[in-house]
C-alpha cells in the first residue's frame, strides 16, 4: 500500500466530506539571485587536488614554524638560565659584595649547594622522564620545563637559601625532560613533515609503520637548523655580564696578581685568584631591572612554547603511547638499555656531557681567563657559541656523507686539541696569546657542534621510524649527557692534566666503538625485533606499542 499513489478527489464517510490533495509536481526553485549566486550555487571551479595541495602546503609549513619555535624558545631559556647563573656567581665569588649585603647568609655556600642540586639531581631523571612525557606530552612536557627555569630567574629577587636551593634542584629535575622532549619533537616534526609531504601513500593514509630511512634527510636538516639556533643562547647569555658587571671589574693585573701558572699545569679552577673583583659594587636597582628583563624573556619563550609549538602526536596516539600501562612505562628504559646500539653509543652520551662543561670550566677558565683576565671571559665563551652555531650547519653534509662522518670528525678534531693542550702551559696574565686561545676555543666549538648534532641525528636515523621509543631513546641519551656533567663536577678540583687524560683517553675508545657498532650492523646485520603486545596491551591497539626484545650477548 506504501508504494501506491496517493488518492485523489473526495471521499463521503459518516456526515463529513474528506477531500484528499492531488499529487503534483513542485515547480523547480526559483534561481538565486546574482549578488548571492557566486556565495550559494555550487563551486563549478573547485578543484579538489588544488585545495588538498595547498592545506598540506600549509601544514608543511606548520611544522616547519614548530621547528623554529620550539628551538628559540630552547634558546631564550638556557640564555637567560647561563646569562644569569654567571652574573650571579661573579657576584657571589666577590668578597666585599658577600660582606656589604649579604654578611651573615653564607653566599658562597649557597652556591655550592645550588651546583650540587642542579649537577646531582639529574642522575634520578631515568626514573621519571618517560613518565612525566607520556602523561603531559611532549609540548606541554617542554612548556613546564621553561616554566621551571622562569621560576629559578623568580628565586633571585630574594636571595636566601630556602629560595635558591631548591629551584636550583628543580631545575636539576627539569634538565633532562626537557632536553629529551625536545630531541623527541624535533624528531616527531621530521616524520610528520615526511607524512605530508607524501600524503597520498598508501602507508601514510593508513598510519603504518615508515619505510626505513624515508624520514632520515628532514631528521638531518632538522636537527642542524635546531642545533644552528639553540647554540646561540652561549652568545645571549654573555649580554648580562657583559653589560652590567664588565664595567665594575678589577684591572687583570690586580686579579690574577697572585695567580702562578695556567693551563695544564693547574690544579682546580685557577688557583691563586683574587677574591675581590669588583671595583664597585653595581646598584641594586641595577640588579632588579636586569633580572626584570630575563624574567620577561623567560616569560616569552614560555608562550613561544605553549602559543606556536604544535602537537607532536595526534591524540589518538597519544592514547596509544600510554595504553601499555605506567609500569611497563617506567621499566621500558631500562630495556632499552639491552639494545647493542644504545650500549655502544654511552660513551659518546658521556662525553657530550664532559665536552660542554669541559669548554666552559676548563678550556674558558683555566686557560682563558687565566692568561686574558675576568673581562674576557664573555669573548671566549661568545666565541664558543658563535663557533657550535655556525659549525652546526656542517651536519647538512650527512645528506651525503655516511652518519657516523659528523661524530667522526668531532674525534679528530677534540682528539687533536686535548694533545696539543697537555703541551700548552701559557704564562698569566699575558694578553699576546689570545688569537691562540680563541682559536682552540673556535675548533672546540666546531668538534661540539659535530658531536652534538651528529649524536641526534644518529639517534633520530636509527630510531626515526618507531615513533613509539623516541622518548626513550632522548632520554637515555640525555641522561648519560647529564652524567657526564655530573663527572666533570665532581673532578673540578682534580689537576688539568687528570681532565685532559681523561677525555683523551674516551676519544681513542671511539675508534673501538665505531668498529664494533658498524661491525654489528653491517657483517652482522642485527636489528632489534619487536615482538607481539604484551598481555596488559588492550585488543586493537598498536601492537608496535608492546615491549621490545633485543639481540642478547652471545648473539652480538
């Protein structure tokens, strides 16, 4: 009956006339108005390739803004941390500014304790990084880093021990999430600029795993240009000092009066310096308006991290990253540690540690300042900089040299320096030798800059295409750089020689670990395997996501 026509005409039931209405046609709509025409008829021009062109145009675009935001706001954060923890402790070191204003606080212990909290406290970071990454996320992870450090530049408003010890051990417990958040996210960007830049493949569209080594050229050039802008932060973090308290020093020849031999001779920082530096003490209000401005830029590079960085993961992955359950997060470390590649790549983790601290204690104090005075210490440590940014640019190279080139050329080149500094003994306070010391200070740089970027880089090519162990792998390699600062502060009072012997010594162990780890890889051909889920892991979730078996000892 449904399928029937309508009936028509009248229909006579008991007293009353029911008329039906007789089926017609509607007319067609009447057409719109010009003024309107172009606004509701059909698109007859739209080109639909066209428009999916240009939105994953705009998303390449996004993340390569992602790229740079989060390494300026990396930037403004350790220049304003460095900048101000070096003013501080020129200050704190100056006897007659201790007694003036602060007579009975007990300044230079404090700032034993604020080195303690923010060199030791790191050494626990494998226990909570992964965890604090996968619950907050890789961006927001970073945003409470940055929030940690503002927090720190807050404390010295009111210098006391209950306000500067402890941030100073909250930033030891913010240095390696933040150092492995960013690793992961500028990692993360290569492969999602990979997934637009070939969006209609047919594994990109179904989210499966990435061929291996698609994603390796965007890793290589992201990483150089994050390495190119974050190396400034050593040239920024020389503005305070060089402003406020170089004008206020002591004439060379006063502070290093007493001061006998530099170089590989010393033993400690530079025995023999004046505990006075200052000629006059800067104002107060001097003091409050610079730590004002490093406030507002830490300030800026926390909304540079919460306003311009983007999601590195897509929610739904960020669900799958954290189903396998916050104990096997908390233990998936320390099984990663079984992996032959990571366990060959510990000692270059530790010397990228030694190699930073050592630049800055060792080569800009003990031979630098030493032999030129206090106030050039901000033209070795600004060339330092300069010299780790511009050099960064050379990981461009690995576009066609082989991976390990970068972390190769940084042996040679630290190899070569360490020799020639167990030979250089520069007397004090002689200012003929500074074209030498910043060129051993420029090609330190250039060895740092391999290192550190050929490390990421190497990471990020072996582990770029599980996106589910980035942050495993930053961590652990973060946490063994931390330790390795942690070694150079613990042998600060060691001789040079000792320091000098030392990172030798690592350098030649880097031809035995590069032969084993190509050995491993290439005769051998061992990968890590993924095995299926693990039984906690729910049905239907990413079963890449379960734990991971390694090749064991005698298979190596």
């Amino acid at each position: 009956r449904a399928a029937e026509k309508p009936p028509t005409g009248t229909l006579r039931t008991a007293g009353c006339d029911v008329a039906f209405p007789s089926q017609t046609v509607r007319p067609p709509p009447a057409p719109f108005p010009p003024q309107m025409g172009e606004f509701l008829d059909p698109l007859a021009e739209y080109n639909e390739e066209e428009e999916e062109k240009k939105y994953y145009r705009r998303k390449r675009l996004g993340v390569i803004k992602n790229v740079v935001a989060a390494s300026v706001g990396a930037m403004i954060v350790y220049g304003v941390y460095m900048g101000l923890l070096q003013m501080q402790f020129i200050l704190h070191y100056d006897t007659t500014y201790r007694e003036v204003k602060y007579s009975s606080l007990g300044l230079e212990d404090i700032d034993k304790k604020m080195l303690m909290g923010i060199n030791v406290t790191p050494i626990i970071g494998l226990l909570y990084t992964p965890v604090l990454i996968r619950f907050l996320g890789t961006k927001w992870m970073m945003f409470l880093a940055s929030g940690i450090y503002a927090l720190f530049v807050s404390t010295n408003y009111w210098e006391r021990y209950y306000t500067l010890v402890p941030s100073a051990v909250a930033i030891g417990v913010a240095i390696v999430p933040f150092w492995a958040s960013l690793g992961n996210y500028i990692t993360r960007m290569a492969q999602q600029y990979y997934e637009y830049m070939n969006y209609k493949q047919e594994h990109v569209q179904e989210q499966k795993k990435l061929p291996k080594g698609a994603c390796h050229p965007y890793i290589i050039v992201f990483q150089s240009i994050s390495h190119i802008i974050f190396n400034l932060s050593f040239v920024f973090a020389e503005l305070p000092t060089l402003v406020v308290l170089n004008p206020q020093l002591l004439q060379s020849s006063h502070i290093l009066y007493n001061v006998k031999k530099c170089g590989a001779d010393v033993q400690g920082m530079i025995p023999g310096f004046n505990d006075t530096v200052l000629l006059t003490l800067p104002h107060s209000m001097v003091l409050i308006e610079v730590e004002s401005v490093l406030m507002g830029f830490a300030f800026l590079s926390m909304i540079i991290f919460l306003g311009l960085c983007g999601a590195a993961y897509r929610p739904t992955e960020e669900i799958d990253l954290r189903s396998i359950g916050w104990g096997n997060i908390f233990q998936l470390p320390f099984k990663h540690l079984r992996d032959y590649r990571l366990r060959l790549l510990c000692p270059f983790f530790i010397y990228s540690g030694f190699e930073t601290a050592f630049a800055i204690f060792g080569i800009s104090m003990s031979y630098g300042v030493c032999v030129l005075g206090l106030d050039n210490l901000w033209l070795l440590v600004a060339a330092y900089g300069l010299s780790t940014s511009i050099f960064s640019s050379l990981s461009l190279c690995l576009l066609r040299l082989p991976r390990w080139a970068g972390l190769a050329g940084s042996a040679v080149i630290h190899g070569v320096l360490l020799v020639a500094l167990l030979a250089f003994s520069p007397p004090p306070r002689d200012p003929t030798y500074q074209g030498a010391l910043l060129s051993i200070i420029v090609l330190w740089g250039m060895g740092s800059a391999l290192n550190k970027s050929g490390l990421s880089i190497v990471l990020g090519m072996l582990y770029g295409e599980e996106k589910e162990r980035l942050d495993f792998v930053y961590t652990i390699y973060h946490w063994w750089q931390a330790i390795g600062i942690f070694i150079v502060y613990l042998w600060s009072n060691f001789p040079m020689r000792v320091s000098l012997l030392a990172g030798l010594t690592h350098r030649l162990c880097y031809y035995g670990n590069q032969g084993a780890f190509l050995l491993m890889q290439r005769v051998f051909q061992l990968e890590p395997s993924l095995t299926k889920p693990d039984s906690q892991v729910k049905p239907g979730l990413n079963p890449e996501l379960g734990l991971i078996k390694y090749p064991s000892d005698q298979e190596c």
